[in-house]
C-alpha cells in the first residue's frame, strides 16, 4: 500500500507531516490475588514500559525529520509471553 509502513508483520499507515493522531487503547482488566497476580503485575508493569518507550521513539524519530538518518519505521515493542 503507498504510503504505509509495514512495522513487525502489521501495516502502519503513515501520517501527515506535523499532525498526530490520538492514540486508541484497548485493555482487559484481570484481578488476581497471591503470587500470580504479583506475577501479573510485573508482567504488564513491563510491557506497558515497553510500549510507552516505543511511543516515545516513533515521535522523536518523526519530529526529527528525514534529514538527520532518524528512520520512521521502528521496530515494535518487544513480544511478552502471556
């Protein structure tokens, strides 16, 4: 497709210049209890890092422009076992 980006299997539609999009999120909401749910919490604690990180390189490489060697297309957060 012109103009997409294909990031880790899934195409990315590339947006205008100087115009960002909001972010949509869906979560499922699980309570535990005991070791599991510590577990859990680190687990999501971890991935919820990653994807912020994630976020946080894909609009410095965009403000950065494509003139300083900054590419758009980043590689997606990191897979987490479930």
């Amino acid at each position: 497709m012109d103009g997409d980006d294909n990031v880790g299997g899934c195409v990315v539609p590339r947006r205008p210049v100087g115009r960002r999009r909001p972010l949509n999120f869906r979560f499922e909401i699980r309570v535990l209890d005991g070791p599991e749910g510590e577990a859990l919490a680190r687990q999501q604690a971890a991935v919820i890092r990653d994807v912020l990180v994630w976020i946080a390189e894909q609009r410095r490489a965009a403000d950065a422009g494509p003139d300083t060697g900054h590419t758009t297309a980043a590689e997606p957060p990191p897979e987490h076992d479930a």
